[in-house]
C-alpha cells in the first residue's frame, strides 16, 4: 500500500523534526550549477608602492615573512582564488626570512633584486629575476639577502586548498636558518633560471590558443611542477591574437615582459609589466598582443590537483 503524498506543512514540521536531531531531508535540495566568477586584476603600480613601505615599516622581528597578499573582491576568504594563492615577498639587505616548513606546496618567481638565495632542504638557490623556484610541501625553506638591494619576489602557494580541507600545517625550524649541504632530492631540479626557461620558450612552436607556451616539469604526478601547482611561461608574439579557451583549473598569471590584453567572458583586462590577473575556472578567455613588441605572461595552476581528482576539463573555440 503506498502512502499518501506528504504536503508543503507536513514537510516543513518533518524538517524541523529532524533539525533538532541534526538531521536533514535531501528533497527540497538542488546541486547548484557552476557560477561564473569574474577575473580580476592587481596592477605593479598599486602593488609596488606597497611593498616598499612595508620594507620601510614592517621589521622581520615583527613578521616572519614580509608578505603583501593578493586580495580579489570576488571572494570572502582574503585569496586571490579558491585554490590558489599569489603574494609578492620583500626582503631588505642583510635580512633573513627564518626557516621554516609547511605542508602547503610553494614556489618562488623573483620579481627584481638579485645576489639573494633561497635555502631548500640544505640546498642553496641563487635568486635572480625570472627565475622559479620550488618548495615542494613539508621542506625546509629560508630566504637570504646579503646583496645592497631588496630583493622581491612572487609567491605561488596551494593555500587555500590545503584550508578549505582543513589540512594546513606550519612547524618552526629551531634556528634562523638551516646549514648549506648537498642536494638531497632527485629527479627534477629546485631551480629553472630565467635565462635558460625563456631560451626553451622562445624554441616552442605557436599555438594558436597560447602562443608559444613551456610548461615547467617536476616531480609531481605526471611529470607537473608539484603535486598541486603547475607552472607555465608564455611567449605571446607582436600582433598575437589568440583563440578562446576555457579549463575547470584557477590560473593565476604575472606579466614579466610587455604588455596585451586579456579578454575572460565580456570584460578585457589590460596589463602591462608587473602586473598581476587571476582567471577563475571554465571562464572563456583569450590572450592579445596588440604591440610592436613580445609579451612573456609566468602561470601558476591548480592542474594537477584536479587531474589527481579527475576533474579537469579544457574546451577550445
């Protein structure tokens, strides 16, 4: 004998009944669709000015790390994205970031300054601008300045991954920093100087989505940069006009060289050197380089964690 369809009041008293056991009926429940999210963009000239006075203001006594976040409007979490996270860092001459280690997965892509080195697991890694940096989660890792300028550099980090799954975890290293020794990891290097990934870049064949792209191998699944971060430098020619796409992963890109546009769903973001943009997930984009002169665009990417996931999708136009 079926029973008789239970009405809207008997629902609601049902509902309330199972409230207070902490309970929670399913039929009234929808599977929201995906939400578009609008980019955003952080211009050099507002980020800049920043990082100085906070070089001015804020000693290392008081901060471990002297850090400027990324903050996009979009969200509540104070992140750039979801996923993943861009700050700028800036260590003055003769300044130590103390060691430190987390197992929240973190790369390095110096901005300006140079004759500063990053220590990773006993290894030292010289800083220069372009280059990119590894510190794959649950390393060791402290940053050195002993040339007479600051040294900057951008930070890529899965934070608000590892939060939102409530997996953050920090450890102090006993001292200020940790003794230089020999390499201790194997496979792919911890260092991809500027000089040699665009001399690679500039040898790869245009793409008519990405322009010339390289991405950087490491260790993590499938030959990716880290178990969660991918990073990719970009080559995008005079006149380049690239056709749209769309992926499920966040990417967050800063302008090393010239200048273009970026157009993601109806609005264009125009950039220059210095600048920052994040692209949120399955947004259709495209890459443009109106000038006489190449753009070059680093990356950093959730990929990895989504294909481990098996929830990355890309569409091209």
């Amino acid at each position: 004998m079926s029973s008789a369809p239970i009405t809207a009041p008997d629902t609601a008293a049902f509902d309330r009944d199972l409230a207070r056991e902490n309970l929670a009926g399913f039929w009234t429940a929808r599977v929201p669709g995906h939400k578009p999210e609008p980019p955003f963009l952080w211009p050099w000239a507002t980020v800049h000015p920043a990082l100085l006075r906070a070089a001015q203001s804020i000693g290392m006594d008081f901060a471990e790390r002297r850090v400027i976040k990324l903050v996009n409007p979009a969200y509540t979490g104070g992140a750039a994205s979801r996923t993943i996270q861009f700050n700028f860092s800036v260590v003055n001459p003769g300044e130590v970031a103390r060691a430190h280690r987390h197992n929240m997965s973190a790369i390095r892509f110096v901005v300006a300054g140079s004759g500063a080195w990053t220590t990773v697991e006993g290894e030292r890694l010289m800083m220069e601008p372009g280059d990119l940096i590894l510190t794959p989660n649950w390393t060791w890792h402290d940053h050195h300045n002993e040339s007479s300028e600051p040294i900057i550099w951008l930070d890529g980090l899965d934070g608000p991954l590892m939060q939102s799954l409530n997996l953050a975890v920090f450890e102090g290293y006993p001292h200020e920093s940790q003794p230089v020794s020999e390499p201790k990891h194997g496979g792919a290097p911890m260092r991809y100087p500027y000089k040699d990934a665009l001399t690679a870049l500039l040898e790869r064949p245009e793409d008519a989505h990405d322009g010339r792209l390289m991405r950087y191998k490491g260790n993590g699944p499938g030959g990716d940069t880290l178990s969660t971060l991918g990073c990719e430098l970009q080559a995008l020619e005079p006149g380049f006009q690239a056709l749209r796409k769309r992926h499920t992963n966040v990417a967050l890109f800063h302008v090393v060289e010239g200048s273009g546009q970026t157009q993601v769903g109806d609005e264009t973001l125009t950039w220059q050197r210095g600048d920052t943009f994040v692209i949120p997930a399955w947004q259709w984009y495209a890459h443009h380089n109106p000038h006489a002169g190449r753009a070059v665009l680093f990356s950093m990417n959730d990929r990895p964690a989504l294909t481990g996931l098996q929830l990355y999708r890309e569409e091209k136009a």
